[in-house]
C-alpha cells in the first residue's frame, strides 16, 4: 500500500469518529424531574422547545451527511500523496476541536453560578457537582460544541465531584464559586433552553443560587491541557 493510500485510510478513520463523536455529543439522558417539568409547560412553549430541538437534530445529521459524503469522495478518488496529507492534517485539525485538544473562538454565553450564603435567615445555596453536570448537559443537548467550567474545558473523559466544601474537582483541578461555565454554540438555541419557563434558570432562581447569564459574539474556550490515553481498549483481533 502506497504512502498516499496510507493517509487516505487514516483520514477515513478519523471522519468515521468525527462522525460518532458529533452524534454522541448530542445525547443527553433526561432525568424523571425532567420530564415532570416538561409536563407542567404550556403547549407554545412546548412547541418552542420542540422546534429548538428539530432544528439541532437536523444540523447534527446534515454534518453527518456531510462526512459519509466525505468518506465515499476519499473511498473513490485516487489522491497523490501530497493531496493525502493536506486531507490528513485538515481533518486532523478538526478532530482535535472537536476532542478539546485546540483554543477555539466563537459566538455563546457565559453562564455563571455563585454560593449564596444567608446568614440572618433563609437557606444557604451551596453549588454542587451535580449542578454543574447537569448545567453541562443541557448546554450539550442545546447544541454547544465547546464547553469550560472554570477555565477547564469539557471533554468526554472530564471528571466533575465534590470534594470538601466548597469545592469542585474539574478535571483532576480544584475550583471554587464562582463558577464561570462558557458554551460556544448558536446563541439562540442555548438561551433558549436555559431560560425556557420551568427551565434551569428558573429552578436554580427559586433555590437562591446567584445566578447570571451573558451573551457572547466572540467568546474564546481554552484547549483541554491534560493527556488522553486508553488503558483498556483494544482493536479487535481480526479488524483492519
């Protein structure tokens, strides 16, 4: 097998995850509190989350669209190796934005949550993993390609608990409020599903937590700065 041949092979390795990858980080597993506050919403507003929904399903399977249409060009056309490896080092590049691996810039918001401490009288709000988890999930399923908390950026493999109050491990690094969370995606679609009535916002609002969101026209996300290595996974005997 010719070098060029080589590097089309691994280009269309690296579509086919690109492709997985775009399609998982779509998924979000909606708890039985969620689904009881979906019942509570009025039928416009449920037609406005639906359509928000739609609308990101739609994008995400026309990009996969787009990459099967990418892998059968690369399956048919013979490259010369020099028109190979410049495929190779594009597609590289975008598998590294999408693993968090590359600083990226882009239009989002800034959501950011603070402890509330009540001394007179009331409840304490104190912000916890689980918070911050279920925050990063529904800026996912809103469609964010990019997400930091603290400046830590979110990948597959990030690890979000609690350690001795008040603070949170992201990442392996421990943060303390206030918790600046950074999402780059459509505006529109994440505003939408934070503020959305009986949403996010509201229920953090009716449990004190301080809690602010700000839009973005240029929002920068730092790159993910550990190292990302499989212990346990192995390719199948038998697989090319």
């Amino acid at each position: 097998m010719t070098k060029s041949k080589i590097a089309v092979a691994i280009t269309i390795g690296i579509m086919s995850f690109m492709m997985i990858y775009v399609m998982l980080i779509q998924i979000s597993i909606a708890s039985d509190d969620d689904r009881e506050e979906v019942e509570f919403l009025r039928e416009t507003e449920l037609k406005e989350l639906l359509t928000s929904y739609k609308a990101r399903y739609e994008e995400t399977n026309e990009k996969i669209v787009e990459a099967k249409e990418k892998i059968d060009e690369y399956k048919k056309d013979e490259k010369t190796e020099e028109d190979a490896i410049e495929l190779l080092e594009e597609e590289v590049k975008q598998a590294k934005m999408l693993l968090g691996y590359t600083d990226v810039v882009g239009e989002g918001i800034v959501v950011t949550m603070e402890n509330n401490i009540i001394y007179d009288e009331g409840e304490s709000a104190i912000v916890s993993a689980s918070d911050i988890i279920e925050l990063v999930n529904e800026l996912k399923l809103a469609g964010a390609e990019a997400i930091s908390v603290n400046d830590e950026r979110i990948i597959s493999r990030t690890d979000i608990f609690d350690v001795a109050a008040p603070f949170i491990h992201v990442n392996g690094q421990r943060k303390t409020s206030p918790f600046v969370i950074k999402a780059i995606g459509d505006i529109k679609y994440l505003e939408s599903a934070l503020k959305i009535k009986g949403g996010f916002l509201d229920s953090f609002t009716l449990r004190n937590f301080k809690i602010g969101i700000e839009t973005k026209e240029d929002l920068k996300i730092n790159k993910y700065e550990g190292e990302l290595t499989l212990k346990y996974v192995k390719k199948e005997e038998g697989n090319k």
